[in-house]
C-alpha cells in the first residue's frame, strides 16, 4: 500500500516538473516570443494552462496524505492535469520540447489516474478490516 501511494506521489511529482520544464519551453520559444507581442492573451493562457491547470493540482497530490490519494475524489489531482496536458499536446503552439514535455506529464498523469482507484480500494478495504 505504502508502496502504491509512494509511486503516485512519484508520478504526480514528474508531473510537476514536466509542466514546468513546457512551460519554460513556451516562454522561451521563438514562437511564444512572437505571441507575446502579438497576442499577450493567447500566450499567458497557454502558459497559465500549463503551470496552474497542471503543475497546481499535481502538486497537491504529490504532497497530499495517504488517506487523501486513496478515496475517490482523488482521481482530481490526477485527472485535472491529464486533461489540461491532452489540451496542451492539441494546442496550435509548435514548440516541439512544449510537446514533448507534456506528453510525458500526461504519460505520467495517466498512470498515476490509472493507480489512483486501485490504491481507494485498498485503503477502503484497509478501514474495513481495521
């Protein structure tokens, strides 16, 4: 059990530095340069996406008690930048490290939804016996 939640915090920890490390990548591309001036909205969105939808909500999980990743409203700190980073990779934006660094927070995003139940269940049936 321990273990389980060890490995999301892991996964929402990677989480964090890989919306961080894309949204280095976006400030500093040639092409955010552009947008800054252009469309000050447009590039402040997509970085504001990227660090507070993503990197916000996993770190509260990376650093959330055991009893609060195993139950079921759980699945938010996880979700909620699964879904931004999906949003980040369908962006028009065409810095290919932005890309490449949210997907792998959404690889890691994923698997750490896809554990989330598993460890709810556990500690559900952990408080039953208890």
């Amino acid at each position: 059990m321990r273990g389980m939640v060890m490995a999301i915090r892991l996964f929402l920890a990677a989480v964090v530095v890989c919306a961080v490390i894309a949204a280095l990548a976006v400030a500093l591309g040639d092409t955010a340069q552009q947008w800054q001036y252009d469309a000050m909205n447009r590039w402040s969105g997509l970085l504001g996406m990227l660090i507070a939808g993503s990197a916000a909500p996993a770190a509260m999980g990376a650093v959330a008690p055991s009893w609060v990743l195993g139950h079921p409203p759980a699945l938010l700190f996880a979700g909620l930048p699964l879904v931004v980073l999906l949003l980040i990779q369908l962006s028009d934006l065409d810095s290919a490290t932005m890309h490449l660094w949210a997907l792998i927070g959404a690889i890691c995003a994923a698997l750490a939804v896809l554990t989330l139940p598993a460890a709810g269940f556990l500690v559900r049936r952990r408080e039953r016996v208890a």
